[in-house]
C-alpha cells in the first residue's frame, strides 16, 4: 500500500470511527442508509488491512508452492461456482459444475485448470443484483484469475516462483475502487441532510478531507535458499520493482554467492558476469542494476558457487 492509499485509509478510519459515532454527527447514523455504508466501509477497510499483511508478510521473498497455489485456487473457484449453482444461467451449468474442485487438485492438472477456467466463464452471466443478494465478493474471482494465470504460465524450474504479493496487490486495487464507490454514495446520502443537519453534514465533510503526508521510503525483504548449479529467483523485476539493491550472503562459513541478471529464470550467468559476494562480508550495495547484467532483464538470480549444503542469500532494497 503506498502513500496515498494510506492516507485515504486514514481518512475514512476517522469518518466511520471517529466522527460519525461522535456527538456532533447526532442524527446522520440514525439513518439506515448511512448506517449501511458505514459498515459496508469498515468491512471494506478489514479487507484492506488483511491484504496488506498478505502483500508485507515476512515471506514475501519466498514462494508458495505450486500445490499450494492449486488448492488456494480451487478453494476461490468453488464459491464461484456455488453462486453459479444458486443462479444458473444455462440448464446444462448444473451439471457441467457438479464437481467441487478441491476433489480434483491432486489429479490431472490440466484437468483441473480448464474446470477452475470453465467455472470463471459463467460468472458474467451472474447479475450483480443476485452476486449481492447473496454477499458474493467480487475480488474473489480476481484473485482466482490471478492465480489461473500464474499457474499457466509458470512450467518447469519456475513453477516454485509464485509470489504472495501479486495477489495481494490484485486485491488492493479492486479493494480501493470498492472503497471509493462505498465514499461517494455515503457523501450523496450525507449531503441531502444539509437542510436538516447542517453542521453535522458540515463536519462529515470536514472529517472526509484527505490530508496528505510525505511518501516514505520503506525497504523490501528478501530471502531464501541458494543452490549450487541451479540458479534460484531471487526477484521478477517486473512484480517487484526495486531501484536499488543491498545483497548479503548468509550462507556457512566459506561459501560464495553469485547475484546475476537474466531474461529467464533458469539462465546460467556468462563469464564475468556475476557479482560475488562472500559469507561474512561486509554487504554490496548497488545503485542500480547496471553491475549485474542487461538492464532490460527480468530476473534477479543467485547461485552457490561452491559444492555443499544450500547457501542462503538476503536482499534488501
């Protein structure tokens, strides 16, 4: 979450909070609708507050497995198609949909991801009033089709590199249009009392004002185990964007890492292309990507350079 999410948090944290249950907003609360979008609000904003910790979280370097994956997935995919067994839209869905997916996770994978597709298929045919009729959350078939897409494009070596932050911040975007919608239609219910509370509307609007602060610069995390003669992703430049990097080796006593720029997660790095960096010293610190190889690269890889037990690399940036 940046800077000016933050502050729009804030903001809305003081209005449903703060304001509206205070004596100078006497007589806004009491009406339903307000009352309504204020917990529809602070509903929005725990989901918020839940997909921050997800995209922060301390393994936010490391990767779920891709079993993991498979059964987060099939887990979304089944509420989807219970709101599509509650509402059918064609009279072959019930019996196209009959199988839960978590019965298919341990079976044909492809199996699996054509279903898990074919469930997501049927969902714009679901009204919006029936999704709300029965509190059907709309982030939950964005983060499946985040999932569906991670899980059809990783193949190979890579199938381990699936990072939680992606998902995470899916949900933040359609989290944050939520909240923006839920706002607007609070302000329009707000300001029709202006005739009959004045001063309360006058506060409301006083209390919805974003201040904003300066942005901070906060470091990212990353960590896990390097292997020798098999490189390991330490980042994909295009799902974390760093500018600069501090790289630090945790590895036994002795062992070497090699930090290194590809096109593909699986690439060997050139001759003299590595930047080394022993146990014990002192950590690289980096400007930019430029020592590491094509600027244009998606990925940051590391390698053990010595034969033994995994090594362990720590980035920072």
């Amino acid at each position: 979450m940046d800077t000016p999410q933050t502050d729009v948090v804030t903001m809305y944290q003081l209005v449903t909070n703060q304001y509206l249950p205070s004596e100078a907003a006497a007589g806004l609360l009491v009406i339903p609708l307000v009352a309504k979008l204020r917990t529809e609000i602070l509903t929005t904003l725990g989901l918020i507050k839940a997909a921050v910790e997800a995209q922060d979280h301390p393994s936010t370097g490391l990767s779920r497995s891709r079993a993991e994956v498979k059964h987060e997935a099939a887990v979304k995919a089944d509420i989807v198609r219970q709101l599509v067994l509650l509402f059918p839209p064609s009279a072959t869905a019930e019996a196209e949909l009959k199988a839960g997916p978590l019965s298919m996770v341990n079976g044909d994978e492809a199996g699996l991801l054509a279903y898990l597709q074919r469930i997501l298929d049927y969902l714009p045919a679901i009204s919006k009033a029936d999704r709300k009729e029965v509190g059907y959350d709309d982030t939950v078939a964005v983060v499946l089709k985040t999932d569906l897409d991670q899980l059809t494009k990783t193949v190979g070596e890579v199938r381990q590199v699936i990072n939680q932050s992606r998902g995470a911040t899916a949900d933040l975007a359609v989290l944050f249009t939520t909240l923006g919608t839920q706002g607007k239609r609070l302000d329009r219910v707000v300001k029709m009392q202006t005739l009959a509370l004045p001063k309360a509307v006058e506060g409301y609007f006083k209390a919805r004002r974003v201040i904003h602060t300066a942005p901070q610069q906060r470091r990212r995390t990353l960590q896990g185990p390097a292997h020798y003669g098999t490189p390991t992703v330490v980042l994909d430049r295009r799902l974390v964007p760093l500018l600069s990097l501090t790289l630090s080796n945790r590895s036994a006593k002795g062992y070497t890492l090699g930090f290194y720029l590809a096109d593909t997660p699986t690439a060997l790095p050139v001759p003299g292309q590595e930047v080394h960096v022993v146990t014990k010293s002192k950590p690289w610190h980096l400007a930019s990507f430029d020592e590491l190889g094509p600027p244009t690269a998606r990925f940051l890889l590391v390698l053990l350079r010595e034969q033994g037990p995994d090594g362990r690399y720590y980035v920072q940036g």
